[in-house]
C-alpha cells in the first residue's frame, strides 16, 4: 500500500524538553495506526507537528510521496489532513450543517443549504451515523459532537485523519460505533492514525501500532503480532502487571448515605438531582459515567465544597450537610481531588508545605500561634519515604515533582492520617489516576485498595470503565445528575454499565 | 508565553526563564540602575544642566550625614507601608490604599497627643507606645473595611482601598480646618506642634533612629509571621491558589481579614513615623504619596521584607537627592519628580528581562 505520510527525524524542542527526539513515523493508505503511548510521551506534540502547528527543529515530513514544508493547519488541511481533538471545536449555538460547510472548500457564493444537508446525510449514513444537519451542535451528546467533527474532515475530502484520544468521552457503545465506522474509513483507502494510552482499544481497531516513551519512538509492529502486555512494557520501559489482586470484600457498617441530594453546578443549573447512596466500610464504590455528569458535584457535596440545596449527607451517623470542609475533614474524611494541579497542590510553595495544607493547623504540627517546622519537617522525611515520592529534597518545590509524584503527595497527605492518626473513615477519590503514567496508576490503585483493607469507605469516581470494574465492588452509574442504576460488582459488565451511562435509559424513566 | 518575531535576517524569541538565576537578577538590577542614569544624564543636558554635577549633588543624600538622616526619615512611611503591602499582596488582596492607611495612622497619633496636651491624658513615656498602637489599629481598621466588603459582599478591594484613600485626606483636612487646628496658630490649618516626647529622636546624632528601629523591628515581625506562624502559612496558601485554600478547609474571609487588618496597620505606623518623625505636627497633605511609592518599593523587593528596608533607603534617598537638586541647582520640582519616575521605570523594566530572556536565531525564514 502506498505511503500517506512519512515523518522522518522529527525532532521538536520546547525549552528544558526535547518532546520529539528523531521521530520516524509512517502511515499506508487503508490503515487505522494507533499511536500509544503514556502522557507526556510526545504523540500530540508529534500529531501538531504533522498539523502544521508546530514547525519541527528538524526532520523532514513527507506527504503522498511529496516532501512539504507546513506553515500552519491551512497548509494541513490542503493536503488532506484532518485533526479531531479531544475537546471538540464546534460551534455549540450552529447548525450541525453550519459546522460541517464552516471551512468546506469551494463553497458558492450563494450557499444551497439544501444541497449539502442532503450530501452530509448521505455521507452520514456511510458509516451508520443518524444524524439530523438541522440539529444545533448543543443539543447533541458526545458521540454525536464526535461524529460532527468527523463529518467535517470528511465533507472537506480529508483521506489522512487524526484522531487524539477519541474515546474518552465516549460510552462504550459509542466507543464501538466509533470504531466500525473508523475500520470503514480504513476501507475506503483513508490513513487514521489514533492517538491513545490504551491498550484493549489498540488491539480492537487497530492494524499497525506505533509505541512512544520520552519522546522516542520504541517500535512499529503489526497489532496482530503483539500483545497486550508486550505494548504496556514497551510503552513503561518495564514490565507491568495489569491485573492486580484483589481481597475479598467485607463491607461493615454504613459509613456514609446520601439522601435525596440535590446542589446545583458552578453555572446555577441542578448537578445532582434525588442521589441516593450509601458508601460501607472496607468497600470500594465506584462512580462510573462520561465525566461532568454531576460527579464532581457529588464530591464537593460532600467534602463541604458545594451547598446543597436539598437533601441530605451523613457521615459516620452525623448530619454534615452544608457543614464546612474543615469539620468534614475532622471527621476523618479524606478528598482527592479533580485536576490536582488546580484543587489539590500549590506548585509554588514546597513538598513539606503542601503535604501539610490541612495537618499544619493540629498539634503537634503547631500550638495555637506557631508552626513547629522541626517536627512537620521530620514527618514530611518519613512520608516522603513511606509514600515513595522521588524527589531531592522535602525543601523542592511541588512544581518539580511529576504528575505521578504529585498524586503521591496527596495520597500521602490525605491517607497517612496525619489528622487524628490512623486509616481515613471515608475516602472519595475523584478521578485520581487521569492522566498518570501506568506506574503511577498502579501505586493509587494498590494504595486505595490497601485503604479498603484498613476498613476505610471509598467513593471512587472514575471514566475508565476497565478501572472501576476492576476495583470496586459496587458500582453506581452517573447520568446528568442522576445514578441510573447501581449494580454489584457479580452483576456489572461493561455492556450493562454502557447502557445506563446512555441517554436512552434516562428518556426511558 | 513565548512570543517569535521573525525578521529578514532571523528571528527573535521571547521565552519565559525556566529559572531565575540569582546573578541575573542582581545584573540587570544594577544595569537598570545605571541606564536610567544615563537617561537622566541625557534629559539633564537637554535641559542646559551639567548631569555630572547633578549627580554629585543627588549622590550626596546617600553620603552627607545631615542628608543621609533626611534620606533615613524620608524611608521610613516607605518602608512600613510597603511592608505592609507584602503582607496583603501575598494573599493577592491587591491593598493599593496604603495612603489612606497613612492618613489615618497619622489621625490616631495625633489624636493622643492632643489628648494628652489639653486633657493630661496618659503619662509622657506611655505616650509613643501609646501614640503607636492607636496608629496601627485604625490604620488597620481602615483596611479591614474594605476585606470586610470583599469577604462579605465581594466588592473589589482595589477600587474601595483606593476610594478610602480620598476619604482618609479629607478626614485630615476637615480635622485641621476644623475642630484641630491650633487655635495659637494664626489660624494656619496646622495641629499644635508636638511635644518633644511624642517625637522620634536621633540617638546621639547618628542614624540610630527611632523610626529606623521601628522599622526594622517592623521587618523582622512581618518576617517572623509570615515564616513560623499559622496565619503566614494560610496567607501564603491563600495568596497562592484560592482554590486550594478552600479545599484544605482554610477560613479564607477570615485569612483575609486578619491579613488585611496587619497591612493597614504598618501603614498607619508609617502615618506616626510622618507626624512624629517627620513634620512635627499634623498638616493637611502631609504625606506626598509615601503610600504609593511603597506599592512599588514592595514589588521590587518582591514582597521580602529585609529587601524592603533596603530599596525604602534608596527611595527615601531619591526623595531628598530630589529636594537637594530644587535647592542648590535650580532644577524644577517637575523635574525632579521626572527623574525619580525614569528611575522607577527603569527599574521595572528590569524586572521584565528577569522573568523573560531573548533569544536571537539567526537566518532567514527557510530552513
């Protein structure tokens, strides 16, 4: 088959990074090519460079068998490339048509709406997508937003398509949808390269994947010859394990229920609407659903962050509702936050600081007035030890450490039980493992299991199915504010989980 | 954060340092001390004035000792308004209204001494302790309205600190055309004069200053709560990232307040250091912006105290080199007040290439 695109020596500087060292990449006509690799390997800055965002140190870049010289996404587009991003790049208030002929190449003077609605439905029904041109863009879910954006590289003539990590929004049933239509793009002679760090979506679509690690390429094989655990170690630079053991379970007591909750979103619309829950003892719940679908809302309920408007939170038999995060937290209640870098850590201020953002203000760490540096200086020693976060010194700022490292400073802070000592009552984690490496995610989930071995009761939220099946042992499913349904770890499977994460379900009630 | 700018012959880069090496720091420091002069230098000569001369003259506020004690005095509103800047800038309360918290200070000092002059209030040795912590607690008060209407109402503090400010100067003007003013004085709008121990002093005449001390005592609390204590931990955290605050369970509108209560209240010792250190008396307009220049001597010390002290020498320095060159060169007050702003900007500009370095590449747009 012949050659779509051929990256040769790419390499991209950014300063104090090299995030693309001597990059060869090559895709065929007729191929999906899954590009994995953890984050900050250096797929998207690749994927830029090919876009003609970002002009390469060095290297040359061939496509359809013609060196080019990419000035900019225009020059991309041209050539017949096109980029799908994770966050989606509509315009919310169009037409899904309004998309679609936005940036269409020769488009007439006097645009015959009804000529392209026709072309773009025709063109829809290609690859099994029901999709109506005359719906505005908000109105559609994510699957459909993705397929619009599809459509549109599609509609321009596109045959080289880029595709950065296209299912995390998605159900798995979207997911499946996505990739039948993926595999018949392949057949119709289009080149998809995927970007992805994960390893079952590699080895269900794709035909040649290519692994990155630091920047580099490690190897290009044929996904039918490889394996799972083959590309996870090639992709760690070690081997890994991707099951882990799991205890039995032995849930105690009640230690946390939600009654009829209801709060409202940053925006002033309902986030969490009658949730009802109850967490025990020694169990882990798991939170499963495509992400902002009151999840986060239920988190900051809970921890004291967010009003609730009606209903009721009680932990270890106390009514907390509306209480405030520092008597939450007293009350043995650790919170691991979204996005740690913005909610969980001061990246100016350093590791002994930051371990000690809520501990600082007990005894022994201080007396009514003074901190006593000596003693959260030698506790921060220890923790830095117990928790194995790699660091030079306790005196670095947070700023130094890695993404993993950082998530290890806030499982220590929140679990080592600094505040009161022993095993948190309750542990609501919320997606703690987003955009770790696979060693890091080992550590949280051994950690969180560890946790639950201790009798702690853990709220885990998360959008990766295969996590939550893996760790928990009941599994409730968010859907617009909503738990649609909560199964018990026998009866959950990843089709029954699919079906009430869907919109289908909650039109149906 | 980087920007390219892309010329015939290559390009040049903007980028933001990776890291602030301190010799850069002390480097372009210096060099933009020396290239402002040079600026002035130029300006100077326009204007048909010898600058080396000028120079001379400036240079000896730093040097002449009866200068120097000038220079020393002129430093200390400076200093204790800037410290107390730090303090409320650190929690990113952007406090711009420390001439308002001078103005009030200088009311509360007042206030006891007359107290004590036409009632016998309070024995004579009790009256500077005295004459201090009342400046520091309406100072303090007078910022705390403004956290208050934050914390409670989310008014932004950058217009009500500002807007106190005009309230503050007519507080004083009203005190002195009314109910204050000496009633011995010809009916010029001034305070009595001050009793000699409601007044700083200068130890055996060397710059052992009363204000001096008080400011660098002053320095060493500001530095003392900000490292070893809780309330400098959450002002820090604060400062740092609001949302993390709150996530810790961190009492921000209360971090806010108590923060806000100690900015304005060295600012109001800064007001006791003009009416006891400085004037003698109250007057109207007593201080010319100390409050203001303080917002920028703290950001150049970024926010460290014992900085502080330094660049409010320099700047009280600049203050009566400004005087000097009134009265023995003739040169306008304007002037004067152009040359100490091309030094600020300067020096800000500075400040610029220390966050940021250039890179030139050379060759055209092809490669």
């Amino acid at each position: 088959m012949e050659d779509l695109v051929v990256l040769r020596g790419i390499v991209k500087r950014f300063p104090g990074v090299v995030a693309n060292d001597h990059v060869d990449f090559t895709l065929k006509r007729g191929e999906v090519h899954a590009l994995l690799g953890e984050n900050g390997a250096g797929k998207t800055t690749l994927m830029n460079v090919l876009y003609g965002l970002y002009k390469p140190n060095e290297g040359e870049i061939y496509v359809k068998n013609k060196r080019v010289h990419l000035k900019s996404p225009k020059d991309a587009i041209e050539l017949g490339i096109g980029m799908v991003y994770q966050n989606f790049r509509l315009i919310e208030s169009h037409t899904v048509l309004e998309n679609i002929i936005l940036g269409a190449k020769d488009l007439e003077f006097k645009i015959d709406f009804e000529r392209h609605e026709e072309k773009i439905k025709r063109l829809a029904e290609v690859y099994g997508w029901k999709i109506d041109p005359r719906m505005k863009v908000w109105q559609l879910s994510a699957g459909e937003k993705q397929q619009v954006e599809l459509l549109k590289i599609l509609y321009r003539g596109a045959d080289i398509l880029i595709l950065d990590e296209p299912t995390s929004v998605l159900t798995p049933q979207e997911t499946r949808r996505l990739f039948k239509a993926l595999r018949r793009m392949a057949s119709e002679g289009k080149g998809i390269i995927f970007i992805t760090h994960k390893l079952n979506e590699v080895m269900e679509v794709s035909d040649r994947v290519t692994v990155m690690r630091r920047g580099k390429v490690i190897i290009t094989k044929n996904t039918a010859e490889t394996s799972p655990v083959e590309l996870a170690n090639y992709m760690v630079g070690r081997p890994v394990i991707l099951k882990i053991e799991k205890a039995e379970s032995k849930p105690g007591a009640e230690i946390a229920k939600l009654i009829d909750l209801e709060a409202l979103s940053d925006k002033g619309v309902l986030a969490l609407r009658k949730v009802n829950l109850t967490i025990r003892k020694g169990e882990i719940v798991g939170i499963a659903g495509v992400s902002g679908n009151g999840q986060v809302e239920l988190a900051e309920v809970m921890i004291g962050l967010r009003k609730a408007t009606k209903g009721k939170v009680m932990i270890d038999g106390v009514d907390v509702t509306n209480k405030n995060v520092k008597e939450i937290i007293e009350l043995g209640v650790a919170y691991i936050p979204p996005e740690s870098t913005r909610w969980g850590i001061v990246k100016d201020l350093r590791i002994a600081d930051n371990l000690f953002l809520k501990a600082y203000r007990y005894p022994p760490y201080s007396n009514k007035l003074l901190l006593n540096w000596k003693k959260i200086f030698e506790e921060t020693e220890k923790l830095v030890k117990e928790f194995e976060i790699m660091t030079s010194s306790i005196f670095a700022k947070a700023r130094s450490l890695s993404g993993g490292n950082l998530q290890r400073l806030i499982l220590a802070r929140e679990l080592s039980g600094l505040i009161g000592g022993g095993a948190p009552k309750l542990i609501i984690a919320a997606y703690p493992t987003k955009g770790l490496d696979v060693g890091a995610t080992e550590f949280v989930h051994k950690t969180l299991l560890r946790y639950r071995e201790l009798g702690s009761g853990i709220l885990f939220i998360s959008e990766d199915l295969d996590e939550i099946l893996m760790l928990s042992d009941r599994i409730a499913v968010m859907l617009e504010g909503r738990i649609t349904g909560v199964l018990s770890r026998e009866e959950a499977n990843v089709e029954k989980i699919g079906l009430l994460m869907s919109k289908a379900v909650a039109q149906a009630r | 954060m980087s920007l390219k700018i892309r010329t015939k012959f290559g390009s040049i880069k903007i980028e933001r340092r990776l890291t602030y090496p301190r010799h850069i720091s002390i480097l372009t420091t210096v060099l933009a001390i020396l290239l402002s002069f040079a600026a002035v230098a130029v300006i100077l000569t326009l204007m048909g004035i010898n600058a080396f001369e000028a120079f001379a003259v400036m240079a000896r506020a730093f040097i002449v000792p009866r200068l120097l004690f000038e220079s020393v005095k002129q430093s200390i509103p400076i200093c204790l308004s800037a410290l107390g800047i730090a303090i409320a800038f650190k929690m990113n309360f952007w406090n711009i209204g420390a001439e308002g918290q001078i103005y009030m200070g200088m009311i509360a000092a007042t206030g006891v001494v007359l107290l004590h002059v036409y009632y016998g209030a309070f024995n004579e040795y009790l009256l500077l302790p005295l004459m201090t912590i009342s400046s520091f607690l309406l100072g303090g008060v007078w910022c705390l309205i403004t956290s208050f209407l934050k914390s409670k109402l989310n008014v932004n503090e950058i217009l009500t600190t500002l807007m106190l400010n005009y309230v503050a100067i007519l507080i004083v003007d009203y005190l002195i055309h009314g109910p204050w003013r000496d009633p011995k004085g010809y009916g010029f709008p001034l305070s009595i004069a001050f009793p000699n121990y409601a007044k700083f002093i200068f130890v055996l005449d060397s710059p052992a200053y009363t204000g001096l001390l008080i400011s660098i005592l002053a320095a060493a609390a500001v530095f003392f709560v900000m490292k070893y204590t809780k309330i400098g931990f959450e002002i820090n955290v604060v400062g740092h990232s609001l949302n993390v605050a709150k996530y810790a369970g961190i009492n921000v509108s209360r971090v806010i307040m108590l923060g806000s209560f100690l900015s304005g209240g060295l600012a109001g010792i800064g007001g006791l250091s003009i009416v006891s250190g400085i004037i003698g008396r109250l007057r109207p307009r007593a201080s010319p912006g100390y409050g203001y220049t303080a917002i920028i001597v703290a950001a150049l010390a970024g926010l460290n105290p014992w900085l502080i002290v330094v660049a409010s020498l320099f700047f009280g320095g600049l203050l009566t080199a400004g005087e000097s060159l009134q009265a023995s060169m003739n040169v306008p007050k304007a002037a004067t007040q152009m040359i100490q702003a091309i030094i600020f900007l300067f020096i800000l500009m500075g400040e610029f290439f220390k966050r940021y370095q250039i890179i030139f590449e050379r060759g055209g747009n092809g490669s």
